[in-house]
C-alpha cells in the first residue's frame, strides 16, 4: 500500500518554517501514515539549510532528497518562490538513497560513485528503478548517466532531473537526508514491487538546413560546417557575435536549442547551448560528439502543451491499469521560458491526463534523464527542454 | 528490285554497337546534365529554404522576445496596480478615519454646554459653536469673519470682547455679568495651529447658577446673622444689668460665673458681627464714605486701646512712627481700624508672656506701609498659602486657642485692597510673623 501527499509553502519570511509548512501539509495527507521518504524542491530564494531544518523537524524519521529548483511544481499550482515536498508512505516499495560527489572534476565517476552507495545501501540488490538528482551547473550531464549505467546496466530504468538556481545560473543544490550538497549527484532506488510509467516528450520542431558538426571538444561545441559553431545562432538569429557572447547565449537560446536524430526516436534529442566564447565555440549542456548531424530547433508553444500531454499518457498508459500513486514531474526550465504566462498550462493538462487527484511534484529542471521517449528497457540519455514524467502506481 | 537478306557482316555489326554507345553515351551526358541541373535547383532550393528558415527563426525570436517582454510589463502592471489599490485602500481608510474623527470632534463641539469662539491669527472670528449662539443670542453667520473691532460693536457679544481684546492671551476664569441672569466664567487658551499660527480659544463657561447659589447662601447669612443678633443684644443687655447690681446683690460665686457667660457672649457677637461683614464684603457693600486723613491719627487711636492688654499679658509693645510726616490717605476711617486691629490681635494672641509686638509706620511717594511685627509662634511654611482663605486657622493657631472664626485676615485683606492697598507677611515658625500693609497716597 502506497499513499503520497503533496505540500506547498511560500513563507519567505521564515524560511525554516517554509520548510516545516511544506513537509507538515505533506505528511498530513498521509492520513497519520509515517513517511518513508520525502523529495523536496525549493527555490533559491530560501536559506537552503533553514529549509532543510525544517523539513527534517516535520518529519524526524524519514529519508528526504532534492535540491533547489529554477520553479516548484504541484498539481494544484506552479510557482517561482516556494518550497515544496511530496512525501511518500508505503510498505510495498523500499527507498534507497545514495550520493555521489565531485561530479565536474569527474561526471562519469559521480554517476557510477552514486548507483554504487544505493546498492550497497540496500544490500548489494540493484534498484527497481532509479531517480537521479544531479547539480545542474556542473560537469557533463551525459557523462553522469553514462556512470550510472555503468554500474546498473545499459537498459537500466533511470529517470530524473538536473537542480536549478532561479535563472541564475550560477550554482545549483542537492539535499541528501540532512546535508546540503554542490556539484553532486543524489540517487534514489526503489525496490519492491510496484508499477511505474515513463512520459518523454518535447514537442520542438527541427527548422533549416541539416548542419554538421565538424569539430568538437567534449561539452564544447567548435565547429560547424567548417565555420566557428557560434556562426550558426549568427545565422539564425540575425545578430552579431559578440552580442551573442554577452547575451549570454543561453538566455536568448534555450528555446532554440539544437537537436540531433537518435535511433528509436521519431524526435530529435535535444542539446542546449550554455554559453559562448570570443573564439565562436559553444559550451552545450551536454556533449555532442564530432560528426553528429544537427539541426536548429523551434518551438511553439501550442506544440509543446501538445507533447507535455502525450508524454503525461504515454506515462498512464505504461502502468497498464495500475493506479497512479504518485507523479513525479521534471520539467525543463525552457520549457517554462517558451510557455510564459501559459506554463501552468501544461502542467495541468499531465496532471489531469493522470488524474487530477494523483499527488503530483515536480520542479523546472536545467535538464532531464530518461530514455528516449519514455520507452522501458532502452537506454536512459540527458535531455533538455523536455517534459520528463516518473508516475508510480500499483 | 529483291535484295538479298544477308547476315551483317561483323564491321556492320561493331558499327551498329558503336552507333549504340555512341547513343547512349550521348543519352547519358544529356541525362548527366539534367540532374547537375536538377541537382543545382534543388540546392538553389535548399538555400531558397534555408533563408526562409533563417527568416523564420529571426522573425520568431523577434516575437517570443517581444513577447516575453510584453509578459513581463503586464506582470509589473499588475503589481503596480496591486500595490496601488493596496494604497488606495490605505488612503480611503485613512480618509475614512479622519472623517469619523472630524465628525466625533464636531460632535464635541456642537454639543458642548461651555461656549466656544475660535479666532485665528488675524483675530477674525472664525468658529463658534451653538451655545454661543445660545449665550449671545446671536447667530453664527452674523458672527462669522468678524474681528474684534468689529463684533465689539455688538451689544450682546461687547462685554466679552473687550475683555477679550484688553486682556487678551492669558485670560483664566475671569467672571463676567453678562446680563441679570448670565455670569459666565471666561478662559482664553492660545493655540498653535499649521506653520506657528497664533489662534485664540475663548471658552466661556455658564456660572450664572453658581453665582446664584453664592448669592442665596450670602443672602441666608446675612438673615441669620442678624436674626441672631437681636436675642445675643438682648443677652448682653440683661447680664450687664445682673453684672452691675442693678437687679440686687450678686455673690462673688455668682459674678465669676455671670462674668463668664458674659464673655461668651461677646465673642458670640464678635464672630456674628465678622460674618456679617464677611456677608458685606461679598455683596460689595462693605466701604463707606471715606475721608482724607492722616494714617497716624487712628494708628494712635487704635495702639491705645491696647495698652491695656500689653500689661495684661506681659508683652512689650512699642509704637515706631517715621519722623517725617506722613501724606494723607483718603480712607473708611472705621474699616481702617478693624484692619488695624485685626492684625494687632493676631499679633498678641500668638505671642507668649515677655514677648514683644512692634507696630511701624512709614511711607514713600506712592504709598503709606504699616507693619505689624511680633515674636510669637509664627505660621508653619505648609500653612502660608492660606493664611487670608475664608475660616481658615494654622494648626498650631488652633492649638494656642481654639476659638477663633478665622475670618480676621480675610476681612483686613478685602479692607485693605478696596482701598487699592496691598496686603502681605513675613514669617517663621517658632520666631513669629511680620504682617505688612499699604494704602495709596491721596491726590
């Protein structure tokens, strides 16, 4: 038996009892159950250890994981300035935590570092399934997933979100029990037996003539087509250079990101760029290795509620007629950019794709993992501005 | 003619071959340079695209930026029109709450039973409330704007005003008769009002009831007063008759207790008589026709009549009179002499055996001083301020002889300042008082 509660608080006065607020109103539509674990979201406007404090002090006795957010999610409201925490009892699935560290001096030995203390938390057993929280501002999101798979196996279910910082970009945190972490990975196996559905979509479109990249340095993109890679948003964007260096480009880019065909996707995966340099080379969120053809990438917003909607069925339908207990919702940050005014939008249209009555949490990510169009038993990759869905049932 | 059908000779047949080649060949390049055309327009085609691609992407950048800076602004509208209504609200409630108070304090105003005139700086009348309408018999509108000059004019309103305009700031409680059956009780306040703007507040205070009552009670006094006297003649009179043998011997027994009553008698008429002028004073028919003396005179009169009592009690008495003569005083000859005597019989009542009394006489151009000067037991310095009340006696007064009206300064001040003298003392507990007066020179 399986019971989630979902809390939101937006005490910016008392960032300890924003903490206690959110983990209370969770735990308490739990109907007197003890939670087993706690994921918490919280914006960056929070004194992120008061937080914790606080939370901890609603619930002394179960595990809590999460980091801070660039937005908090809820089935009932998406907001800029809180804290929010889905608490989880149940006495059929098990929950195992595990961290791993260092993740820019090493992101693939992070990744593996993090699968490695869950199964030797829970005994030597690989997990069920696998939620990752990794730092959003460090290392290379690929690489982590990379690590992971390493340790639990190329298929292995593998499904999560980067942390965020508010737009800032600057640097991002991960809560694992009572501790709060940078440049880190937190890990979170479940074991035992429960049902669960993958919804992996992003609805941009590709737009312009295929490029190819002909020079690449691991996360730094150098050249395209021969020319300095920044050439290509030039082109595009009609602008000059140097605006585009001070921009910085992720500002003005993340809802024209740039996309590369993978085998068994009918979308393209989508890489974003991060930040230029004088030289014309592009940092991009995660690697895009030399020789991959890509194409510039356009959203539309109408689109993007369109994908959001199927990922949310896609998700139910893979339960094959579990009830959803609850949801867990990474939702990219350029997501949130494209949308707007309309962003609660398509959070609403997966809540309610679900049931609007499923306790759902979530947070804007600055980028998502899971294997390509949700579908189980293939390969989990780094994604960006796609709506990520984990819905847990039984 | 009939050909004969002969099979191609191998050279016919190689040329055909190379005919073919050649044909194909030719095929071939034509075909090869149809698709390097086709392929040329179908780059041409893909540039084509491809700039309207870019176009696309640049005109769809253009929007999403305009519109996230619509966005933007719209959501800064709406704070800016939350916080505006939210200070809209604070102004209407401010607003709100000091209409309520303006309205509690015209309440005030209006329904106050003392009247109120406000004048502003420049002395114009600027407010007054119903029950100085009531008061004056006036109405507002007619009283409105006017200065001072202006509403003296007035008869209703005059005595007020020029008490107003005379004494101006620091009026406090001044009575005023307004008419037969209207005392009122007049108090100004200054007020500061805005930037240091001197307003006056004229509050009058309806004592017309109070002053009636006084006037009851004087009026009862009086009555009594002499209804009582008349029996206490009567008194007098017989014991006088008994004292003086006229009615046949008395013992010696008899005398002593005859002798007592007596005694007892006179100081009731003494203290009937003292209320009785207390009475005069009040009604203000206290003085009478006065004369143009020399001060000495009477003094002399008045410390003869006590050399007696000087033997009696053991205290010196010394008369000190200035050598150069003294100006006239236009005085009540009688009164002068119960003031004189008033002070004279404080002075040996409160003085012990071997104590001694000095009375003084000297005088400057203004005015004439005596002064009444003895070693007795003096006033406490708790006790000073209300030496010349109405009844009152010191503590330790009482304790030296518990009879006495407490009336006697009372009497010799009004004698003294109706006669636009000035009354004081000087005293120490234990060493004795000193009590001065003056008195106006003639002319």
């Amino acid at each position: 038996m399986t019971k989630a509660g979902v809390g939101l608080s937006q005490n910016l006065d008392d960032h300890r009892k924003a903490g206690f607020e959110a983990a209370s109103q969770a735990v308490e539509k739990l109907g007197g159950l003890a939670p087993s674990i706690l994921f918490c979201f919280s914006s960056i406007k929070y004194n992120q250890e008061e937080v914790l404090r606080g939370i901890r002090e609603a619930a002394p006795a179960a595990s809590i994981v999460g980091g801070s957010a660039a937005g908090e999610i809820t089935s009932w409201s998406t907001v800029f300035d809180g804290v929010n925490v889905l608490a989880i009892s149940s006495n059929s699935i098990r929950f195992v935590t595990g961290v791993g560290k260092g993740v820019s001096k090493d992101s693939f030995k992070a990744g593996t570092a993090a699968a490695k203390d869950v199964v030797s938390n829970s005994g030597g057993k690989k997990p069920n399934l696998f939620i990752m929280l990794p730092d959003g501002m460090t290392g290379n999101g690929a690489a982590i997933v990379d690590g992971i798979k390493s340790v639990l196996g190329e298929n292995a279910p593998i499904i999560g979100g980067s942390l965020g910082d508010d737009y800032f970009f600057k640097k991002t945190f991960e809560y694992h029990q009572d501790q709060v972490l940078t440049d880190s990975v937190v890990g979170v196996g479940l074991y035992g037996s429960f049902e669960y559905g993958f919804g992996i979509k992003h609805g941009w479109e590709p737009v312009g003539l295929p490029l190819k990249v002909t020079k690449a340095d691991g996360v730094k993109l150098q050249e395209v087509d021969g020319k300095p890679a920044l050439k290509v948003y030039e082109d595009y964007f009609g602008k000059e250079a140097a605006e585009l260096v001070r921009e910085p480009l992720a500002r003005m880019a993340y809802t024209y990101p740039l996309g590369l065909a993978v085998e068994g996707s009918d979308e393209l995966l989508i890489r974003d760029p991060v930040i230029a340099n004088e030289k014309g080379e592009i940092t991009m969120a995660s690697a895009i290795p030399e020789g991959t053809t890509i194409r510039l990438m356009i959203g539309d917003r109408d689109k993007a509620i369109v994908a959001a909607k199927k990922a949310a069925q896609v998700a139910r339908e893979q339960l094959e007629g579990a009830e959803p207990k609850f949801i867990l919702m990474f939702n990219c940050m350029a997501r949130n950019r494209l949308l707007g005014v309309r962003c609660h939008e398509e959070n609403e249209t997966v809540s309610q794709a679900i049931g609007s009555g499923v306790p759902m949490s979530g947070f804007y990510t600055y980028g998502e993992q899971g294997p390509l169009l949700g579908k189980k038993g293939t390969p989990a990759y780094f994604h960006n501005e796609t709506m990520t869905l984990l819905v847990v049932g039984e | 003619m009939n050909k004969v059908q002969r099979t191609a000779s191998p050279l016919a047949k190689r040329n055909a071959g190379v005919k073919e080649i050649k044909r194909l060949r030719n095929t071939l390049r034509v075909r090869d340079l149809e698709l390097a055309e086709l392929k040329k327009k179908h780059a041409i085609d893909l540039q084509e695209l491809d700039k309207v691609a870019k176009m696309l992407v640049q005109r769809d950048l253009e929007r999403s930026q305009i519109t996230e800076k619509r966005e933007d602004e719209l959501k800064q509208l709406k704070e800016s029109r939350a916080a505006l209504l939210n200070i809209l609200e604070d102004a209407q409630a401010a607003r709100k709450f000091v209409q309520e108070e303006k309205e509690k304090i015209s309440a005030i105003i209006a329904n106050l039973s003392d009247g109120l005139l406000l004048f502003d700086a420049q002395d114009r009348l600027s407010m007054v409330n119903p029950q100085t309408e009531k008061i004056f018999a006036v109405k507002e509108q007619d009283l409105i704007g006017k200065t001072i000059p202006q509403l003296a004019a007035f008869p209703a309103t005059r005595p007020v005003v020029i008490l107003v305009k005379n004494e101006g700031e620091k009026i406090f409680r001044k009575e005023i008769k307004l008419r037969e059956k209207m005392t009122l009780e007049v108090t100004t306040v200054p007020l500061t009002i805005g930037k240091n703007q001197l307003w006056t507040l004229v509050v009058l205070h309806d004592v017309t009831r109070e002053k009636l009552i006084e006037e009851m009670k004087t009026e009862f006094v009086s009555l009594s007063a002499h209804q009582l006297r008349t029996p206490l003649s009567a008194i007098k009179w017989t014991l006088r008759l008994l004292l003086d043998g006229e009615l046949g011997n008395i013992t010696q027994e008899q005398r002593g207790f005859l002798e007592k009553t007596y005694q007892s008698n006179e100081r009731m008429i003494a203290l009937i008589n003292d209320l009785l002028n207390v009475t005069r004073i009040e009604e203000g028919r206290y003085l009478s026709r006065r004369v143009l003396i020399e001060l000495e005179q009477i003094l002399q009169i008045v410390v003869n009549s006590y050399k007696e009592e000087s033997k009696r009690t053991n205290i010196g008495f010394k008369l000190e009179v200035s050598k150069e003569p003294l100006p006239k005083v236009l005085v009540d000859l009688e009164k002068i002499q119960v003031a004189m005597q008033n002070l004279l019989d404080n002075a040996f009542r409160y003085t012990r055996a071997g104590g001694q009394v000095t009375v003084s006489l000297k005088s400057d151009k203004k005015e004439v001083e005596l002064s009444v000067k003895d070693s007795g037991v003096g006033i406490p310095k708790d006790q000073q301020e209300k030496v010349f009340s109405k009844f009152f006696r010191a503590a330790n007064a009482v304790r030296i002889e518990a009879e006495g009206s407490g009336l006697g300064l009372f009497i010799a001040k009004n004698i003294v300042e109706s006669h636009g003298g000035r009354i004081w003392f000087e005293s120490e507990e234990g060493k004795g008082s000193t009590f001065y007066f003056t008195l106006p020179v003639a002319g």
